[in-house]
C-alpha cells in the first residue's frame, strides 16, 4: 500500500474550493434522482436480467451521466447560460450514485422484502410463526407478530392486489419510519468516517480511485483535451456498442448471432479432485477491463493470481482427503472463507497503522487540542468524531430495543461498519473493484467459539433481519459513494461542505420515491413474478439458516479458528512484504478478496486486463499507455450506455435485455 505523510498539516484556507451549488443544480438533481429511481427499479425488479444500480459505479448513474454530458455539449453552443458548470455537472453525477445505490441492494430492494417475508413464506412446515414470531416487536414488521402466516399485507405484496384491493400505505408506515430511521443511523456514521479519512486516501496516500476515473474525464472543461473528441475513445466505445446490440437483436431476430459473454467451468470439471471447485466463472465485462487497466500491474497480478490461488487450493485440500465444509450462506468453501475473514482483520489494524498520525491529529482537532481549518471537509472533524460515536451508541440502542443482546449487537454492528465495510471501500478505492462483497458475516466470527443455537432465539431472529438488510448482498454500498463523491468533487472546485446537503437531499428523495415505487411494483405485478433473487432469494437465506439452528448446532468445526489464524499469518506476511520490498508483487488486499463474489465474477477480466497492460508498457512504454486510456474509457461508457439503452427499449417494448457480465 502507498506511504503516507507522517505528519499531516491542515490544508490553507486558500485551497479551499469557493464554488457552492446552484438552486437550478438542486431542482435538476432532484429530477435525475427521481429518474434513477425509476430506471433502477424498473430494470431490477420487473426486467430482472439487467441489474443497473446494484455495481460500486452504477450504470444506471453513469451512463445517464454521459448522455447529459453530451447533450450539455450541445447546449454550450447556444450559450454558457443554457449549459451546466463542471460543479453542477459533479453535483449530479453524486446524487444519481446515492439514488441508483439506494433504490438497489444499497437499501430498499433488501429491506422492504425483508420485513414481510417471514410472513408470507411461514408455513406448518417451517414454523417460523412459532419460532419467529413471538421475539418481533409490532413496531419491526408491518404484519401483526400475534397473527398467524400469509396475512393480507405479505400475500398481496408477494401475489398482487386482487381487483378492488388497494396498497395497505398504512401499516407500512411505522416499520419503514423505524427501519429508515436505523438506515440513516448506518448512513451516517459512513459519512462520518468518509470524512475522517478523506484527507489520508486522497491527499497523503493518493490513492487512483479509479471508479470516479470515466465522470472526471467526461466533466473536464478543457476542450482541446475532451474526451468526446479522442478518436480512441469513440473506438473503444464502439466495441461493447456493436455486441451489445447484437446480443440485443439476437432476442427479436434470432438469426442474429448471440455472443457469449460468460461461462461456467464447473460442467467442465467433472473428476476429482478438480469436481471439488466450487463455483468457477469467466465473465467477460468490457467495463471491468477498463477500469482494470488503470490499476498497477502488480495490483492487478494479484487480483487474478489469488482468484487462482483459492480455487487450487479447493484442488489441494481434494487431494489430500479434507472433509470441506461449505461457507453458510456464501458460495465459497469454509477454510477459504475463514482466511479472507482473517486478512480482513490485519488490513484494518494496517490501515489504522498507516493512517495513525492522521487519526491522531484528527482526534487533537475534534477535542480543540490544536486548531486547524476543516472548512472544506464534509463536516467540522468535532461533528465528525463525536457524531460517529453517538450514530453507533443511537444503533445499539434501536437494537437493544429490538430485543438483542448488547455484545451481539456490537458484533454485528461493529464489524459491519468499522471492519468490512472499511475494507469494502479500500477495495473500490485502491483496486477498482465493481462490487462490495465479502465472504463471511460478522454471525460466522461467533460461531467460531460458539454453537449458533447458543445466541438464543431472540438474537438469531434479529440477526436474520440484520443478515437480510445489511450484510448478505453488500453490494450497493453508500460508503463508498461517498467518498467517490468527495474525491470528484476536486475536479469540479465544489466545496465539499456543500455536498453534504447534497448527499442529503439525494439519500432522502431516493428513500421516498424509490420506498413508494418498491411497494407500487409489486403490489401491483406481485413480488413472486419480478426479480427472483429479490423475492425468493437473498430475504429467505439467513431465516432457513436460522430456522435450522433453533433446536441445536452441529459441533463447532476446527477449520474455522484454524484458517482464521492462516489468514491473519499471511497477510501480515504479505503486509510485512510489500513494506520491506519495492519488487513484491502480492498485494494483501487482493488475498482478503479472492473468494468474494466480487473476483469470481471479474478475475477474468483482470487476468486480460494484466496482460494488455503488460505488453503495452514493455513494448510501448508509459506514453502509449497515457494514449491508450482513453480507449479503456470508452469501453466502459459503451457497456454502461448500452446498459441503460436496452433498458429503456425493453421498458418501452417489453422485449428481453441482453444479458450483462456482471451478475
């Protein structure tokens, strides 16, 4: 990881950004989340095969953002008066990412399910009335706990209104108002962290963030450097264009060529110990290897070798007669997984390392021991410490409330937010990464020492809410929006006070509209006809995990705290490492990640992206490199663009969307 400044120094007053935002900015904003709100969910839940607003740089957002950007090219011509500042042009491009993230699995496509499924799939079979229902607070569900299963709220929200029923906005409104409430508290304390350690990933270890990369280049004001005129970029762009549209027109006309941009080895790998390796894909996104190719190689290397490395490790435990657990819930083996949860460990005592002078000092400001000018942070750091220490104490209140016990509540809660979903930002920070996702839940660290059934029953019936709501499908983070926004916001002279309003008023439009189109939609199609990971997917996991622990545990496995130790040697190794030799090529991030969702979709795509960027700097050297990046940009406009494309055709004329590699 990058070396940082040992002493941080306050900024001056003159560097400060003077730019605000416009009333005009606001009112536009405000339409865009509305819009974003519509296309994501729409895409989402009705369609289902393309998934716009779920990836760490929503394609939703930013491909809505380019053809606004184009057509302000055009508006420029008739006046500057008619077109947007590059401050205006940031200051939507932020608020789009907030709606796509949260009208996602950022929030409302996991919690609203959520609170009406252990309703209407309770049968005599499961039991959960039984087993769930009497630990539920009335004001937690928008169901009544003393009732029975399939209550007329769950059956309409799964199977649709009948003729004459209308949406119950009534008994929604306590359970949303809370769980909301409980959402803004986890929004919060990210924006206090964002704030706290802006100032060390952008300005003392400088990290690329290559997310924001393709916005920044599309706002720059500079026209003798526009993107738009590089003939690179309208190359790079045409390639994802051309085979999208094919793969589009192969639904209306079959007789067009369809290609593939997926696979599945396993069929493949049929024999021991080989049948051992669980799920292994190739995807191949357009997207990723442009975003790929901004990295550093040896960041890059690391990424596909250890995606490698995981699944040979599979083979080697085959091999030698390994009894091989699976990981509950996660699709990955439990040795593995145990590692990443290890390494996880190590990179945020690194990253606490590395960052401490800067903490320090931070903390000396918000306690008026020292003085410095934090005028252009997010927020004053005073606000920013103590309001993080009062979003997480407000937290375990509303847990406690719930019916938690406190040490779970901290565990839950502590681990979410100050480890995973730290690390989950470092990954879209450093290395680009298109998702957040991990491989183990703050729940499997209990059951290292514990039998799950020893929680109790309250505490495993919130805990499979929490699972379900935070921590199943990470992807959509805000946290890393967040910062992403702040590191934009450097190219547009916005003062990143101003963004705070911004993210605001983003974050609360996004839960009101996108809240009543999550209850609109399948009130009125049924929830068990749209998306079905949605519906019937990742909101049943945790209950029938839970289910199956409530009369005992199976015996606790030593695979667990044993590989959890093997992941904390080797990434202090690798950590250790990488600080000591300039040459190493193994980076410890990409060991943490290597069996997350997020690699086994795009290890591929690192592996092609390692291997172009290798060949051009060896044989072209870093000025065709500097040459090249525009083409990598377009590909990833071309494949985001076509997303929201196809999605506005499929809308407008109900035919299928191509499908997309990024599941």
């Amino acid at each position: 990881m990058n070396e940082v400044q040992k002493h941080p120094e306050s900024q001056n007053a003159n560097n400060a950004f003077r730019c605000g935002i416009s009333v005009r900015a606001i009112f536009i904003g405000l339409l865009l989340v509305a819009v974003v709100s519509l296309v994501v969910s729409y895409a989402e839940l009705v369609i289902g095969r393309i998934q716009v607003g779920f990836l760490q740089m929503p394609p939703a957002a930013i491909g809505i953002f380019f053809f606004l950007v184009v057509l302000n090219k055009g508006l420029r011509r008739l006046g500057q008066r008619f077109s947007l500042s590059s401050s205006e042009l940031v200051m939507l491009y932020c608020m789009m990412i907030a709606a796509a993230m949260i009208c996602s699995r950022g929030v409302l496509e996991k919690v609203i399910p959520l609170l009406v499924t252990s309703n209407y799939y309770a049968n005599a079979t499961n039991k959960w009335s039984e087993i769930f229902y009497p630990y539920l607070k009335k004001w937690v569900v928008p169901f009544d706990p003393s009732g029975g299963p399939k209550q007329d709220v769950s059956v309409g929200f799964f199977e649709g209104l009948r003729a004459g029923e209308r949406i119950p906005w009534g008994v929604w409104v306590v359970p949303l108002a809370v769980w909301g409430l409980l959402v803004l508290l986890v929004v919060f304390a990210f924006l206090c962290i964002a704030t706290i350690i802006r100032r060390q990933w952008v300005d003392n270890e400088k990290l690329s963030f290559p997310l924001v990369q393709p916005a920044l280049e599309l706002i720059r004001e500079d026209q003798s450097k526009s993107l738009l005129r590089n003939r690179l970029f309208w190359g790079g762009m045409s390639i994802p264009v051309l085979v999208f549209g094919f793969n589009g027109l192969h639904n209306w006309f079959p007789n067009i060529p369809e290609v593939s941009l997926q696979l599945l080895l396993n069929p493949y790998l049929v024999n021991p110990p080989w049948s051992e390796i669980y799920c292994w894909w190739i995807y191949f996104s357009f997207a990723a290897i442009g975003f790929f190719f901004l990295l550093p190689c040896d960041l890059l290397f690391s990424l596909w070798f250890f995606a490698l490395f995981a699944r040979w490790q599979d083979v080697i435990a085959a091999s030698f007669g390994m009894d091989i657990e699976r990981m509950p819930v996660y699709g990955t083996h439990l040795f593995v997984a145990y590692q990443t949860a290890g390494a996880y460990f190590v990179l945020v005592v690194y990253l606490i390392y590395v960052a401490w002078p800067h903490l320090r000092w931070v903390w000396r400001v918000a306690i008026g021991a020292e003085k410095a000018d934090d005028s252009n942070e997010l927020m004053p750091y005073r606000i920013a410490v103590f309001g993080l220490f009062v979003s997480f104490a407000l937290i375990l209140v509303w847990c406690r409330l719930a019916g938690m016990s406190l040490g779970l509540v901290l565990l839950e809660f502590g681990v979410f937010i100050f480890v995973i979903a730290l690390v989950m930002a470092r990954s879209t920070a450093e290395a680009g990464m298109l998702m957040t996702e991990t491989s183990f839940r703050p729940a499997d660290l209990y059951r290292m020492f514990l039998p799950v059934h020893a929680m109790g029953p309250a505490n495993m019936t919130m805990l499979a809410f929490f699972d379900v709501a935070f921590l199943r499908d990470q992807r959509g983070l805000l946290f890393t929006g967040f910062l992403d926004g702040l590191k934009i916001s450097d190219a547009g002279n916005v003062r990143r006070r101003a963004f705070l309003g911004v993210f605001c008023l983003a974050i609360l439009g996004a839960l009101v509209f996108g809240g009543c189109l999550h209850l609109i939609i399948p009130y009125s199609r049924g929830g068990i006809t749209l998306y079905q990971a949605v519906y019937q997917g990742h909101n049943l996991a945790p209950f029938r995990e839970f289910e199956s622990h409530m009369g005992g545990s199976p015996p606790l496995s030593w695979q667990a705290p044993v590989f959890f130790g093997v992941g904390i040697v080797v990434t202090i190794f690798l950590a250790y490492m990488r600080a000591l030799f300039y040459w190493w090529p193994l980076h410890p991030l990409a060991y943490a990640l290597c069996v997350s969702w997020t690699i086994s979709v795009f290890w591929f795509s690192a592996l092609v992206a390692w291997l172009i960027k290798v060949l051009l700097l060896r044989y072209g050297g870093m000025k065709f490199y500097v040459r090249a990046r525009p083409w990598f940009l377009g590909m990833i406009l071309g494949e985001f663009g076509m997303a929201v494309l196809w999605t506005v055709i499929s809308a407008l004329t109900g035919c299928p969307t191509p499908e997309f590699p990024w599941p």
